[in-house]
C-alpha cells in the first residue's frame, strides 16, 4: 500500500448506485449530434457537408492545428444538419447531426487486424492519432501528443482511481474488459519505451485490485498498486506523488519528473485504435445520481443526447435539482438534457434538491479548512478574496492560482458555503484573457 498525499477529502463516494451494474448497449440511435470541439485544443472543421452519407469510422472533422483530436461519425447514415449545438463544457458549439439508416455499417477497411507487436513506434502513435484518441477521463488531452514527450520518462501510470464520487465506469470498464487494458498497457509502454508500469487502484475497488492483479500476472514491469482511498487521488500530480514520490514542480507536466499517466479508459482506446483501428466513437458513461430511477453504466454511441441515455435508464424516479456533466465534485451543471455524449463524457448526474443543497454564501470566517483540505498546498480562502476583489494578477504571482486543480475540496469543506471554486475559474479565465492580449500585443510590435 502506497502512501497518501496532502490534504484531500472523504465524500459520500454515492458508487452504490451502479457499481454493481454491468456495462449495457442502449439500442443505436436514431441521430447524433457529434460537437467539432471534444478535446484540449483547436476545434475540429468538418469534412463532410449537409446531404453526405457518411459511415461508421469514418473522418467527419480535423483541424491544421497541432493540438487537435479529429473526430469520426459514430454511426451510418446521411448528414442532416452543420449548425451551432448545446455543448456540455460550454453554451454551444459547431456539430455535425447524422442521421441514422439502421444499417450501422463501418467505414471502408474498418475494423482492421493488426499486430501491434510488429509496428514501430511511429506507426503506433500515427494510428493513436488517426483514431482521435484523448483522455477519456474528462480531460481530453489529445493522446498522441502526450505520447511523445518531450523529455525522458522511465515510468507509466495507469489512472484507475476514479475517486470522482458516484462514477463507475472505469470500475466496470477494469471488470469486464481486463484483456484490452493489458493489450493497451503493453502498447503504451512499446511507444513510450518504458518497462516500469503501475496500475493505481483505490482501495474501494478491491474486485478491481484483484482482477488485474490476475490479468497482469507474468507480465514483467507492471504492478497493480492499491491506494488509500480519498478523493481527489486520480488528479494525475496526487498519483505521480503517491506512486514514485516524485513531485510535478509548479507549472509543470508529468513528462518533467519522467511520467506519463493515462486513464484506463484511454488505454483501451489506444488498443482498439492501435490492432483494430478503429476511433473513438463510443465509450462507457455511468448515468446516476439519486434523481435516476436506474443507474446504469452504459456504452453510449458520441452523439447520443443526455436525455437519451437517462430515457434508457427508465427517466427520472424523482425531479433533479440539479443535472451534471460528470461527478459532483468536478461536473458542470447543464440547461438542458439535449447536451450530446462526448468523448470525455465519463458520467452524467441527476441529484434531487437534498443533495445538491448548498446553503447561503456569507463572508470568510479564515477557518483554515480549505487550506487543509487542499492537495496542492494553496490557500483557497485567499484566492477566492482575491477574484472578488478583482486582485486578478495578485492572486496568480502571490497566491499560485495556475496551480489550483479545480477538485473542489476547498468549496466542500468550505463551513461558509463559498462557491471558492467558482471564484478561482473566474480569476484564471480573466488572467487567461489578460495573457491573450499581452501575446497578441507583443506579436504585433514584433511585426513593426
């Protein structure tokens, strides 16, 4: 059992709801909407106009940009629509609406069958990117790039903590597809060159531990590592720290203390994208919360509506105060349930009024609980003084606001009932614009 990490939080994990429910396949829907921004990075432009009959696999959106994901039709069918559509992570954005023909037929040459084990290097991370593999997680940082460092790394990690409360799709996703994640783990470690692999697991997912434990065994370099159970273990510094005791300096990225991490969802989208060649057009999404008759973990097709996958799972058993994209700590609330799957769409959440019931904001009391609830050694109380002051600047060169996760641990244990984080993301997006505006300045002098 490896040591814990700074600070951190025990939430109601509310995992009762679905961890018991196996992985099912609502049946294919009668259309998508499939969003051109699913990722870290530029949008995506389509490929395809209104009238295209397009296939399943097949390219419907890519960019010139370096940092970029393309993004693939997750059905067959013709494209009735190229319009501005609800986006989870913000108000709206460009989609590509197919509708369906029923045949759901593939993609020329897809699936393929190749052996991974006879590709280069090169060849493996060209087929990661071909394929629109991010991290599946949430944070949809385009895989490919994280798959080529910079520097050297001599250790992989594989994130199955999924210490997010109420999600369970990584659980179900270790349980039932064991094989692919130990194809996916042993690809990774080929393309990044590295022997050494842990596999971290909270102790709360012991059926999990002992899976791969079995899966895994003979296979030279890996470890299936059980961690304390505490939320937010998965963040990917609170794993490198806990795992290797290396420690991710302050703007940096896990490549600079010689990691890489990778959620076990990816892994096994790297397999299927690396043998089979196929692209990321569906993943599995637990829907919860105590709003939801059924909780369910569910293979949902990219595309397919939130309203959907709730329908599938018998609607609503009670009304939702409140409807989250993801889990409770990190999960952006919607305004509506026409909100398509994404790629990084790891939950849905539907909480009644009892549990989303957050109290009347009043004044700081300088308790001290956020700064001892905080994984990354900050003072919340102060950033969050700061952004309603409008210090923005002051808070991001004295106070380290870059350096905030965003886990929400501050505004949980907050006995005020300040939406701390809330200030946070406020004073980074103004820093984020004021930096914006210095770039474009100094370019535009450079050109006189």
């Amino acid at each position: 059992m490896f040591k814990s990490f700074l600070g951190g939080i025990h939430p109601n994990d509310g995992k009762r709801y679905s961890m018991d429910k196996a992985i099912e396949t609502p049946p294919l829907p009668q259309q998508v909407v499939i969003p051109m921004s699913q990722h870290i990075g530029a949008p995506c432009t389509p490929t395809v106009k209104v009238g295209d009959h397009v296939k399943k696999g097949q390219l419907i959106g890519t960019s010139e940009a370096f940092m970029h994901a393309d993004i693939h039709a997750s059905i067959s069918g013709d494209v009735v629509k190229i319009d501005m559509m609800p986006h989870s992570g913000r108000i709206s954005c460009q989609a590509v609406i197919i509708k369906s023909d029923g045949l759901d037929e593939w993609a020329d040459g897809l699936p393929m069958n190749r052996d991974w084990q006879t590709m280069e290097k090169q060849e493996i991370l060209d087929a990661i990117k071909t394929a629109g593999i991010v991290g599946l997680g949430g944070a949809t940082f385009p895989a490919h790039i994280k798959l080529a460092p910079q520097k050297p790394v001599d250790v992989l990690i594989i994130n199955g903590a999924e210490c997010e409360p109420y999600l369970t799709a990584d659980y179900r996703l270790m349980l039932e597809e064991s094989k692919r994640l130990v194809t996916g783990v042993q690809i990774l470690q080929k393309v990044l060159g590295v022997k050494t692999c842990y596999i971290g697991i909270e102790d709360n997912k012991p059926k999990a531990v002992e899976m791969l434990q079995k899966a895994f065994q003979g296979i030279a370099g890996v470890e299936v590592a059980g961690l304390k159970t505490k939320y937010p273990q998965g963040a990917e510094k609170m794993l490198i720290k806990v795992i290797t005791g290396r420690e991710v300096p302050c703007g940096g990225l896990p490549m600079d203390v010689g990691a890489v991490v990778q959620n076990t969802g990816t892994t096994v989208a790297v397999a299927d994208a690396v043998v089979r060649g196929i692209p990321i057009i569906d993943r599995i999404t637990t829907v919860s919360g105590d709003a939801v008759k059924e909780p369910k973990n569910l293979k949902l097709r990219i595309g397919t509506t939130y309203r959907e996958a709730i329908d599938f799972c018998g609607g609503f058993s009670d009304t939702p105060d409140k409807l989250l994209a993801g889990g409770p700590m990190m999960g952006m609330a919607q305004f509506t349930m026409d909100v398509p799957i994404m790629k990084g769409s790891s939950g849905i959440l539907a909480l009644t009024k009892k549990i989303t019931e957050h109290g009347t904001e009043s004044p700081c009391i300088r308790c001290g609980r956020c700064v001892e609830a905080c994984p990354m050694g900050l003072i919340p109380s102060m950033l969050s003084i700061l952004s309603e002051r409008q210090d923005f600047v002051k808070a991001k060169e004295e106070y380290g606001l870059f350096n905030c996760v965003e886990c929400g641990c501050c505004t949980y244990t907050c006995p005020a009932k300040r939406n701390i984080v809330q200030y946070i993301k406020h004073a980074k997006s103004v820093n984020q614009a004021i930096m914006a505006k210095e770039r474009a300045k100094a370019a535009q002098n450079a050109k006189k």
